[in-house]
C-alpha cells in the first residue's frame, strides 16, 4: 500500500469539505477523483500534499503516519501534486520553474541534475522549444503542462493532478491522456487525476474511479461501472456516459 488515508475530516465554519473520507491507493495504481464543484475535491488534495491538517483522521504514506508534515517534507517523501491555477515563478523561465521542481523533490540533485532534469521532462511533455521563456508569458495550457512537468521532475511516487485537462480541447485532452498513460507505464508513479466535467478522459486513463458528493466518497470502483451508477447518474451526471 502506497497511501492509505483513514477518516479525513475537514471543516470550514459549518461546511463539511471533507466528511469521513477513507480510502487506499496502491503503488503504481492510476485513479481518478471525480465529484462536481464544492464536493470536497481540492480539500482532499490539500490534506494528502499538506496543505491543509485535518480536523479528524490520519494521512498514511508508506506506512508512516504524515498527518502532520509540511507540504515540503511530503515532498521529499514522494508525493506532488499540480494546482487547477498553476503558480509558476512568473519572471523565472520553464527550464528554471521546473529545475526548483527537481531539486525540492524526492533526490537531491545538483542545480547542474536539476537542469538536465527539466530538460528531459519538458521534452517528454511537448514543450522543451518553451524552456528559455518566462513562464508568466506562457498560455494557459503552456502553464500546465510545465507544472505537469515540474511536478515529474520531483520524481514522485505518488503524482496528485488537480484538473490538468481543464479547459482543453479534445485533441490536447487525447495527447494528454496517452502522455499520462507512458509516465504511468514507464516510470510506475501512482497518479490521481481530479476532473469536474471530462468524464470520457477518466474512463479512457484510470484504473479505478472514486466519485465524491457531499465531501463523502458516493462510490468507488471500476471507470464503466462506477460512472453509470445509478447514484451517481441521480447526483451527478444526469445520464449515462457510456
């Protein structure tokens, strides 16, 4: 077991973000977190990176408890995540922003590793030609695709992807797809990636499918089974996707 969380609790005011969330993921699983907006998605995301601490219940990474560790010590460990906003050092280039990626991540490399690094993962994503521009100059799919690549050069075991495919149309989603299908085969990372609306894109990637409501997990299970549901259809979907 790679990540177990037992529990989690967090509130905000009266607001139950997240409600007695459990769940495993196993070394090198690919999962997708789906759920529609407020259900306790993002929340989630930051008390696995440590963003936020829970309220109540116990983060587990390798068998240790992490409850309480910074984001940073999460880090070194092997857990990464991206944000739906990237946050690049905006006067920074690409092949810098990715560089801190490397050297904040689970090895400790050199600032010469670090760059040689970021080059390998911007030219595994598709935008090495970029690596000398400053990132605040980038699109907005240039961005996320520089914190995908920021976040691999981590070298994480477990990859936390919050809404990366957002926006995209479908040509970029299928490539984005198959890009997270080669990191998943090749390098055996654990990668979760929350959507709000593309339901055909978690089909098509994950493994196994959790589906929050309500800051509780409604189901969970396989991408077909789960997202025709008839729950999930009630609260959720509206209709079949398949």
């Amino acid at each position: 077991m790679l990540l177990r969380v037992e529990n989690l609790r967090k509130s905000f005011g009266g607001i139950k973000a997240v409600d007695g969330v459990t769940f495993e993921i196993e070394e090198g699983e690919a999962i997708g977190i789906v759920g529609p907006n407020g259900s306790g998605k993002t929340t989630l995301y930051n008390l696995i990176s440590g963003i936020y601490l829970p309220d109540e219940g116990k983060v587990i990474f390798e068998g240790r408890d992490i409850t309480n560790l910074p984001p940073y010590e999460r880090a070194k460990l092997g857990i990464a995540r991206t944000f739906q906003i990237p946050r690049p050092f905006g006067n920074a280039t690409v092949l810098e922003n990715v560089a801190i990626g490397a050297m904040f991540g689970r090895e400790k490399l050199s600032v010469e590793e670090a760059f040689e690094r970021a080059e390998e993962y911007l030219k595994l994503v598709g935008i090495e030609k970029l690596k000398h521009k400053e990132a605040k100059l980038l699109t907005p799919l240039e961005k996320r695709l520089m914190e995908l690549a920021r976040a691999l050069a981590m070298k994480p075991k477990l990859l936390l992807l919050d809404e990366v495919m957002a926006g995209m149309n479908p040509v970029d989603v299928d490539r984005i797809i198959e890009l997270l299908k080669k990191i998943h085969r090749e390098e055996d990372i654990a990668i979760v990636s929350m959507v709000e609306h593309l339901m055909q894109a978690i089909v098509k990637f994950a493994e196994r499918v959790i589906v929050m409501h309500q800051g509780k997990i409604l189901v969970e299970g396989e991408p077909e089974k789960v997202l025709n549901h008839p729950k999930v259809i009630e609260v959720y979907l509206g209709k079949k996707v398949i």
